[in-house]
C-alpha cells in the first residue's frame, strides 16, 4: 500500500499533528508541515510538490490581510496546477468563529472557488453546523491532538479542600469567561479558585481565594488538586481542559452541551455560580465523588490513539478519488 504523504499548513498545532502522525508509520501516512505565518512561497512550494494532500488547519480561506490573501493566491495556484493533490480546510475553533462574525459584516465571500475544490473538516458538531450556516459542508473529524493524556486512574487523587479550575489568558479573558469565574470566587470565599494560563492582569482586586498559577507546563498536578473544572468561553471546538478534565474524573462546567458535564453559557455568572453551588454542597455532605462515568466517556469519545486511527481514516476516505486520479494519469 502506498504512503499517502501530508503537507499541514496552519498555527502551532500542525507541529504536534505532524509528529503524533509520523509516530504512527501503521497508518499509512507521512507528514511535513509549516506553520503559520511562513509565507515564503518557494519553501511552501517544495513541501506541496512532496505532498499528496494539502491541509490548512485552523487558517481559514478568505480572510482578510495582505499576508493571508497571498497565502489564499498561492492556494489557488495549486489546485489548478496540482489538481491531483486533495486540499482541505480543517475548521478548528476561532476561525469559524472569525469567518461566521466577517459574514454578518460583509457579505462578500472571497476564493469561493477554492473553498468549494476543497473539502472541509470540522472539529465539533457545533463547528459543521456553523459552517453550514455559511454554506460549507464539512465531514466531522474531531482533532487528534492533545496536550493530556488519561491518567491511570490509580494515578488520580480526590483532594479534601474543594477547589476549582479554569483556564483564563491575560490577553482574553472575557472570551474565557473571567468575569463570571470572579464573581464566581467572590461570592465562595470558602472556596478556593484557581486559575491557569495567566497571572490575572486583567482583574483588579481579586478575592482572596481566588489564585492565579500562570503558565503550567505540567497540567497533570494541577487537575489533580480540583473537583470541577470550568469552560465558559464565547466560542470553542471540543475545549481541551474539557477533555482533560473529565480525564481526571472531574466535574465539568461547559459553555456548550456534551455527555456528563454541566451546561452554563458563555456570560451566566448566575448559572454558573448556582452550578458551582450545588457542587460544593453535594461535597461537603459527602455526596461528591470522582466523576468515573465522565472519565470513561471520555476515553472512549476521545482516546488520543483512537481520535488519530478516526482522523487517519477520515483523510483517507476523503483522498481516495484523487488517488484514483493520479493513478489514472500515471
């Protein structure tokens, strides 16, 4: 069988997709990749005359900037002139959030034709819906990449100080929900808070019990000193501290609705306050223990090696008619 050989163009991601991709040689496939924003046309031209199938992740087609715009013209030369080689867009969070909000401000849509050459990944069911609301039908193909792996559950603990977790940059945290996990902290002061991913820049006077840990290398220390874990953000695919969390056998509060977790909307302070709550009551009455039915769910929806074998499988379904083409030239 012949090795169907990849070329990932998109932000950081396509690095750890790349290399989870070539650790797996049983698979069939090979990949190289450049990340955004290289730009360089003959760099980018020597990995496309290598590839069989070309994969923008996460860089939509049609945005807007002189940088971009050159990398959609690049684009449409080589579905032209490679017009055996697949190309696909695969939709991963913020750019179909990007692409739906320039929608509502200008209705022109720019390189149609190379979206509808190419086909369309989506990284959640959420995502394809939007997509379609756009016009662009896509396969859904959750992303098979993460930074946290499921424990052996011998490795996780339950500890006795009931503790939340979320994940809030400085430079967005409206977007991830800061307001409400403050008026959250404040209104628990015997509960401790705990924030990663910034150092709270964006909050002036933060309640006592709310701590803020900055960037965390190692996530998996940390899951194990929470009971809930939450992801209350404007937009998002399938959040990884959600899959991480449930990991963990952690209760999850989730701005989108998905099996054993609990659904409080982007900006509900009072939902997710009232949800937290109810938590914490169930805790200290001794009724609260390990989310197990979360944590199997979990396994089985996204097991890394599995969601890699669906995505492996996906690729090569959606390849086949150019394989077919390529071999009917050769």
């Amino acid at each position: 069988m012949k090795t169907l050989r990849l070329f990932l163009y998109g932000d950081d991601w396509v690095q750890h997709l790349a290399h989870v991709i070539n650790m797996r040689p049983d698979l069939g496939i090979t990949a190289d990749y450049c990340e955004y924003p290289e730009i360089r046309p003959w760099r980018i031209l020597a990995k496309v005359l290598a590839a069989d199938v070309l994969i923008r992740v996460g860089v939509r087609p049609g945005a807007r900037g002189k940088r971009l715009y050159l990398l959609d013209c690049m684009w449409w030369v080589f579905q032209r002139i490679f017009w055996t080689k697949q190309t696909i867009y695969y939709w991963i969070g913020t750019d179909v959030l990007d692409a739906v909000r320039e929608r509502q401000l200008d209705n022109k849509v720019r390189f149609v034709d190379s979206i509808q050459r190419g086909r369309h990944f989506a990284n959640a069911p959420w995502l394809a819906a939007e997509l379609r609301g756009l016009g662009i039908e896509s396969d859904l193909v959750l992303f098979p990449v993460g930074k946290v792996f499921p424990p052996e559950e011998s490795y996780i603990e339950w500890p006795s100080l009931f503790t939340v977790l979320t994940y809030i940059p400085d430079g967005r945290a409206e977007f991830y929900g800061g307001s409400a996990f403050a008026m959250a902290a404040r209104l628990m002061p015997n509960v401790r808070f705990l924030v990663v991913g910034g150092q709270g820049k964006w909050l002036t006077d933060p309640p006592p019990n709310l701590k803020f840990l900055g960037y965390v290398e190692d996530m998996r220390p940390i899951l194990n000193e929470a009971h809930v874990v939450v992801r209350q953000v404007e937009h998002d695919a399938i959040g990884g501290t959600v899959r991480e969390g449930l990991f963990f056998a952690r209760y999850v509060v989730y701005s989108y609705p998905l099996p054993h977790t609990s659904l409080s909307r982007w900006g509900d302070a009072v939902s997710l306050h009232a949800t937290l709550v109810g938590w914490h009551e169930l805790f200290e009455s001794g009724g609260l223990s390990p989310n197990w039915e979360g944590r199997r769910y979990a396994i089985a929806a996204w097991d890394p090696e599995r969601l890699l074998e669906g995505f492996a499988e996906a690729l090569m379904r959606v390849s086949a008619p150019q394989a077919e083409r390529r071999e009917g030239q050769s």
